[in-house]
C-alpha cells in the first residue's frame, strides 16, 4: 500500500468578489456558419484543433428519442418516437466549415471522439448504431487528403463505453473493459477488467485510464493500479502529465507525484469530496462559494462567473457559463480571466447548448447549439 502525506500549506483567500454585471474582454468574434446537413438535433460531441489554425468536429444528428415508463416496475417502456443517429463530421479551415462523409459508417451511428498529432495524421472514433446508444466500434484516419476506415482488434463486439487518445507513439482506444493500442501498423490488446471512460496518452508510451471504479497506470510495459486517497471524488482524477495527476477528496487536494500522495488542505470551510473540477493550468474546483485554484503554491477563491475551459497559446485562461436566457432556454458565454476578475465576451445571439471551447494558434473557435437547437460557431483572432 502506497502511504500518503498529509501537509499543512499556507492558504492566500482573494475573497469572492462582487461581479454582478461582467467586464468586457473586448476581443472580436466572428459568427461562422458550420456546414449545412440536412434535419436538426445537430450536436458537436467533441472538436479538436489541429495547430495550423483550423480543427475537426465530430458528433452526431437527427437523433430523437421518447419514451414513457411501463405500466408497472420492471414492465417494459413504451418507445414513442426512436430516431437513430447519423454521424457528423466536418472540418473547420481557419475562415468556413466543410462537411465530410465516414467511410464505412454512412447509416445509422454517431462520432464521439477526435483527436489530432497534427493536420495531416488525425483520429474518429464513434460507434454504428444498434440499440440506443450501444453499437460496435467505429475509427477512421485522415492522412491530410482523405478518410480511411481502419479495423478495430474488438470490432465485432458491442460496447457503450469507449475513448480515444493519440499521440506520437501512436492510438490507444478503449473499448469496455479492453485497451488497445495501435504502434507500427500493430494492435496490442489489454483487458483492464473494468469499463474506461477515459483515455490520456503520451509520446513517452505512459498512459492513463480512467475506470470505473479504478485508476490505472501504463508504464511502458504493463498497467499497474493507482490506489486512491480516502474519500476521494467518484471519477474524479485528472491526469497532469505521464506518471502525475490529482483528485478530490473529503479533505483535499491529493496531488500524486508518481510515487505517493500529497494531500493539500482546502481552506477553511470546505470540505467535499464531490466538487465538479477541471484541470486546465492547474486544478480548478467549483464550489457553493465560488472557484477555488490550487496555483502550485496557494489557493486561489475566484468568483463562479464562468468554469474554466482551456488555456489559450498565450497562457490565459478561458471558460464558459450558463445562464438562464429570456426565452428559457440557457444562454452561455465566453469569459476571460484577467488579474482575478471573470471578463465576459460579447457574442450575440450567445449559444445555449453543448458549448465548447477550442484553441487556435492565435485565437479560439467557440461551438455549441442557440435555444433553436441550430449548430453555431464563432471565431476570434487575438489583436
């Protein structure tokens, strides 16, 4: 059993400061339509930048499904309307949108992950529809010129759980309780034992995954078991680099350095394992009081305007709200954090669902759904 230490650490508390009515960023954002697809319910699942100012985005559309419960307990549902998936793929440029097509998955089935080692070498992974939001696994590659459908080790079996993570030593993706790995044309099957809802990779050959209800480690050469401090958050680890990461707990911030846990207290009158976090330049904790930052050094209360999202190629922090707009439906917006203060940037008409933002070399490109459940983006050019 790995020990872990407890340290006392010195607390800076900024105070939550009073922001009813945000600054202004000040940066311009351009509306940019995405491709044109027939039928709504249109949804972008994930989008990733592919560092010479353009990205890819995958997801799915038309998809509706209703329901009412049985009769009794345990009696079957009645299915009112079952419309499955198709999936969606388009590829932003830098100025417009173009729609792409998924050899080897034109029916029914959905995209849910994209990831990319550079413009020319980027990965799909998805799912053909057969029941619900089950199905077998689906991955492409795209070479700079065109998609390719690529056989997967498990590509008989139906799973629900799945994830994809690439880098320079190659693709990893996980398929229920199996993690395979893709290296010079090569696949090499893991069976982990437990169903992963995520995947981080590194050029090292380390990887993590994230399951349910284990954290594992790989070394380069087997996968080994991460104990996890007491009280700690329910799928709550974030991974930092290839051996480091950190975690919730009822106490703390447990900070594991490869080794063993530190376990930095929160300040004075927190205490909850379950805060929704996010590791974007460090950790970051979403709490009834407002934000809480672990800087390295000293904890950081930030005003709630906004939950960070991504750091920018400059180093500045982004993040994104959710309010409720005037016509009931939420209305979010992009903030930048400048010197502790959430500054909240001007974009109209402000979308409302699966918002998402994505790093440009000198930018952001901002997606999501307005109240109308349309697909919208924006884009914006640093000065």
């Amino acid at each position: 059993m790995r020990t872990q230490r407890i340290v006392s650490v010195g607390v800076v508390v900024a105070g939550l400061l009073a922001a009813p009515v945000p600054a202004q960023a000040g940066e311009s954002w351009v509306p940019v339509e995405p491709a044109f697809t027939f039928g709504p319910n249109r949804e972008f699942v994930d989008v990733e930048g592919t560092g010479d100012g353009g990205a890819w985005a995958v997801g799915f559309q038309r998809e509706k499904y209703s329901s009412i419960p049985g009769a009794t307990p345990g009696s079957p549902e009645t299915v009112l309307i079952d419309i499955p998936p198709k999936p969606l793929l388009q590829r932003f440029d830098g100025s417009s949108w173009k729609n792409f097509t998924t050899p080897g998955l034109t029916g029914e089935g959905a995209l849910q992950d994209v990831d990319a080692v550079s413009p020319t070498d980027v990965w799909v992974s998805g799912y053909h529809h057969t029941d619900k939001r089950r199905g077998t696994t689906y991955l492409a590659h795209w070479n700079g010129g065109k998609w390719t459908k690529v056989t997967t080790p498990n590509a008989a079996e139906t799973v629900s759980a799945r994830s994809l993570s690439v880098d320079t030593g190659g693709v990893w993706l996980a398929e229920g309780g199996k993690v395979s790995r893709l290296k010079d044309g090569a696949w090499t099957i893991h069976d982990l034992g437990m169903d992963v809802y995520d995947l981080r990779s590194y050029p090292s050959g380390e990887a993590w995954a994230m399951g349910t209800p284990l954290v594992k480690h790989f070394d380069g050469t087997a996968w080994k078991t991460v104990d996890l401090p007491p009280g700690h958050a329910y799928k709550g680890f974030r991974p930092t680099g290839p051996n480091t990461g950190w975690i919730t707990t009822t106490n703390g911030l447990a900070l594991w350095d490869g080794s063993a846990w530190t376990t930095v207290p929160y300040p004075a009158g927190y205490r909850n394992s379950s805060y929704p976090s996010a590791e974007v330049g460090g950790p970051w904790l979403s709490t009834y009081r407002g934000l809480l930052h672990w800087d390295g050094s000293a904890w950081q209360e930030l005003p709630s305007d906004a939950m960070p999202q991504v750091q920018d190629a400059q180093g500045r922090i982004w993040g994104t709200d959710s309010q409720s707009g005037a016509s009931g439906a939420p209305a979010s917006h992009a903030y930048l954090l400048d010197d502790g203060v959430w500054k909240q940037e001007y974009l109209y008409p402000p979308l409302s669902w699966s918002t998402r933002l994505t790093v440009l070399p000198n930018g952001l490109l901002y997606t999501g759904e307005n109240k109308d459940k349309n697909l919208k983006s924006f884009v914006t050019t640093f000065r």
